[in-house]
C-alpha cells in the first residue's frame, strides 16, 4: 500500500485560530523551544536531516485538545504529541513539522478511587508520582519504567513503557483499564472503563498502548492498583561470565518456585561502565555478569526464607557473590548501578547504536551468544543489560572511530536482526518503533501485517496527520 501525504505549514492564520481557542499563553513559536521540543533521547546523529516543530501548543483540558485537532485537521497540519521527550526511538520527533503538543500542563491526578482499585490520570503526570500516589494508600501502580522519575505517563501509555517489573506485573498496557481520547477530528471519546473485564466490541483501550501517538491522543487514563507489597528484598548476584548468569534465570522461576517482581542482567562491561560513571567502587563491578533479582511479600520472615533460597540456589548455579539488600539505602545503591548504565554508555560514547531485543527466553543465552560472535568478528565493543526475567535485552553496540560508523554499525545491526528472527524474536520490546526502527519493519513483519497497521491507522486518521512518519514507511 505505497501511498503519500501532504501536509501544509502552520501560517499565521492557524496561530491566531489556536491562540483563541487555548489561549495565547499555552501558544509558543520561541525559536529556543521549537528546538528542545523537536527531539527526544535519541541522538540527533542517528538521523539524517533536522526534524523541527513549526509550532508548540500546551493544552490544559481534552477540550483544548479537542480544539487543537479540529484546527489541525481542517488545515491538514500534522500533530506529534509528546511526553516528556524521554523516549528512546524518535517517537516525539516532529518528522514533518507541524505543530508539536506538549502535555507538561495537563498533570493532574484526579482520582484515586479505593473501591474499585483505580486511579485516574491526566497524561502528563509524571509516572513516579502515579506510584507515590497509590503507596501514599498502601497500594501499588505497577509500571515501572527506567525513565519513570521523569517520564510522562502519556509516553508510557503510548509506547506500552516496559521497565523492571514487567516479569511479575506486565508491561504498562496490562495496568491500563480505560483512556480518553481525542480523535483526529477532534471527537472525544473513552475507550474501556472502570471494568475488570470487557468484550463489548473490539478492545481499543489496549490497541493504543504501544500505537505511539498515532491513532488517538490520550487525554485521561484509568490505572489498575494491586496492594503494595509490604516487604522486598532485592539479590546481586555475580557471576563468573554472562553465560552462567543468564543461564541461571528461568531456574529461578521454575526451581525456586516465585516470580520475583525483577530479574535485570549486567555484563561486565555495563558493571564498568556505571561504576567509572558513578566514581565509586560499585558491589559486584568486577563480576563477569550480575543478576538483580527482586522479591515481594507482606511476611518478612517468609521473606526472608524465600531470599536463602534463591541466594543458595544462584551459588548453586555458578554465582560466587550474592549481596542482600533488604534496606533503603542498600536497595537504591544496587539499582543504581543498573539505573546508570544507558546514561553511563551516552556519556562515554557518541557513536552507537542502542538495541531493545526480544527473544523468547529460553533463546535469551543463544542472542547473547549471537551478539558477542557478531560483534567480537567485527571488531566492536559492546554492552548487553536488560530484562532478562522477560528476554527483552537490551545491546548497545559502539561505533568504530571511523567515518563509516553508520555503515559498519549498519552491517552488525543486520546479522544480530537475523538471528533474532531466526530465534523467533523481534525488533523492540519496549522502546518502540517510531523513527528511529521504521525502515527496520519489513524484516519482521510481512507485508500483509504493515499494510493491516495502514488500514488501522488510516481507520482512525484518514489524512495521516496524527504523528505522522512514525511506525511504517508509507511509500512501499
Ligand atoms: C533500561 O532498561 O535501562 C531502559 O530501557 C533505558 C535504556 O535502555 O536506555
Ligand atoms: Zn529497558
């Protein structure tokens, strides 16, 4: 389905429509924003060209959003919504233009409802206080990405956000029970509601997690809450190489008889590269590879129990070193480690190229085997971390000091894409699409799917103007 689209420019005109319809002040053409509002944190070296809004808007209700797309849709003027600008695959960038709608105004929480479990949001909250909200009432928000004392929950919603508790609780759509939306036309809408369970026609709520702004925009979310786990104990254990490591997490599951909230794997080279980061000696920086393995429970004597048995069990597996951290402070200096990885490999290296892979997890030990023949044959280094308790790892593999990095980058990208096809695997797990993977579609879904994602897509944004050149290239 090779189609094309136009779009027009924001003229004056359209600036003056916006300024009364939302206000002038929740209106900006500042040269300075346009620019920091026009990328998230990807590199801009990983893309060829400038991608620059022609327009900010920061509405305050569904109903300036509403406003905002009636306007945009009449005048053909793409929309590219955005969180926070954490997102790791240009999701946010503004490819042609147009108007950029930031949500850092609309940040309520409007509801905690303890009857039936639920909290209700505006979508830019930042997610951490989602979870500060719900312990504040001895309950639990689930998601948990990375990036949450900063990212939106918005972004998370639109790119099904991952994080370190997806094992036990699932990604961020498995929390999401109900969404306001304002269509392209500027309809709203709700899709789901305060309802466990729904198979009243198609289940649009879950379609949106992961759809990165392009069939809807998010205006409110209900949230699902369990009851906050009284205690938790988080295990390092290190190990003598990654092999060992890896090999050891599904016996967790399955020997130990738990499903801890968190399993996250470390190489050394992530454990060196956080430690130089962090400047001081970090538990387990010498090991080969570590585990972070994360339990709960309201019994800390059960818990205890249940910690013994996966720390005698890791030293069973290989494990020489396992560090209990069952306080505040001891907790935060081990995910700490693991929280300062992607920053530590940006702020040593600017040539790179940062992978989200998924493998179903029995094939986990045969990618990471994969990546270390592939890169090790071309010369690279490269750092593997991730979520290991779920097979979605992620590789960031460091360009050669060359003038071909993209190309030679380009060719290691290509053989680790083949091998995780070839393990049943796919492109990203919880990073997303966006800009940054789009060219990389076909290599993992056939023709028929794209063009099934065109059709949705078209379904809800006839004239593709809701964050348009994202997900699928359209002229194929
Ligand atoms: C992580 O697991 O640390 C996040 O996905 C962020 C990242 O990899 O950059
Ligand atoms: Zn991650």
């Amino acid at each position: 389905m090779g189609l094309s689209f136009s779009y027009n420019r924001v003229d004056q005109e359209t600036v003056s429509l916006l300024k009364s319809a939302i206000g002038k002040n929740n209106v900006s053409s500042d040269e300075e924003k346009l620019l920091s509002y026009s990328h998230d944190e990807v590199p801009s070296s990983a893309y060829e060209g400038t991608h620059m809004a022609e327009l900010l808007v920061f509405p305050e209700t569904a109903g300036h959003v509403s406003e905002i797309m009636k306007i945009a849709s009449a005048k053909r003027i793409p929309v590219t919504p955005r969180g926070a600008g954490t997102g790791l695959s240009g999701g946010a960038l503004p490819a042609f233009g147009g108007i950029v709608m930031s949500f850092e105004k609309m940040n309520r929480i409007i509801e905690l409802d303890e009857k039936n479990l639920t909290i209700t949001v505006e979508p830019g909250v930042v997610t951490s206080e989602i979870s500060k909200m719900a312990a504040a009432h001895d309950l639990l928000y689930a998601g948990d990405p990375c990036s949450g004392d900063a990212s939106f929950i918005g972004g998370n919603i639109a790119e099904n956000a991952g994080g370190n508790k997806v094992v036990k609780y699932g990604a961020t759509g498995a929390q999401v029970l109900a969404l306001e939306v304002v269509l392209a036309d500027g309809t709203i809408t709700w899709f789901g509601g305060k309802r466990r369970k729904d198979v009243t026609g198609l289940d649009f709520t879950h379609l949106m997690a992961g759809s990165e702004g392009t069939l809807a925009i998010i205006t409110k979310a209900v949230l699902k809450l369990l009851p906050l786990p009284r205690h938790s104990a988080d295990l390092l254990a290190a190990f003598p190489d990654p092999e060992t490591a890896i090999a050891f997490v599904p016996q967790i599951i399955k020997k130990g008889g738990i499903v801890p909230a968190s399993i996250e794997f470390m190489d050394q080279k992530a454990l060196s590269l956080a430690e130089k980061y962090l400047n001081y000696p970090v538990p387990a920086g010498e090991a080969g590879a570590a585990l972070i393995i994360q339990l709960e429970g309201n019994d800390p004597e059960i818990l205890e129990k249940e910690y013994e048995k996966i720390g005698n069990l890791s030293k069973e597996n290989g494990a020489y070193e396992v560090y209990v951290a069952d306080t505040r402070t001891t907790k935060e200096r081990i995910w700490q480690v693991r929280k300062a990885i992607p920053e530590a490999t940006s702020f040593f290296y600017s040539r790179y190229t940062k992978e989200d892979l998924v493998v179903p997890t029995d094939r986990v030990p045969d990618l990471l085997g994969k990546i270390r023949d592939i890169c090790s044959a071309a010369n690279l280094e490269w750092v593997t971390y991730g979520h290991a308790g779920d097979g979605n790892m992620h590789c960031t593999v460091i360009g050669p000091p060359a003038d071909n990095w993209h190309e030679v980058l380009r060719g290691v990208q290509e053989k680790i894409y083949s091998a995780v096809i070839e393990m049943g695997g796919t492109l990203s797990g919880e990073h997303g699409i966006g800009f940054k993977r789009k060219s990389d579609m076909k290599l993992f879904l056939d023709r028929k799917q794209i063009e099934l994602i065109k059709r949705v897509k078209l379904a809800f944004d006839p004239d593709n103007i809701l964050n348009p050149g994202k997900m699928v290239e359209w002229d194929q």
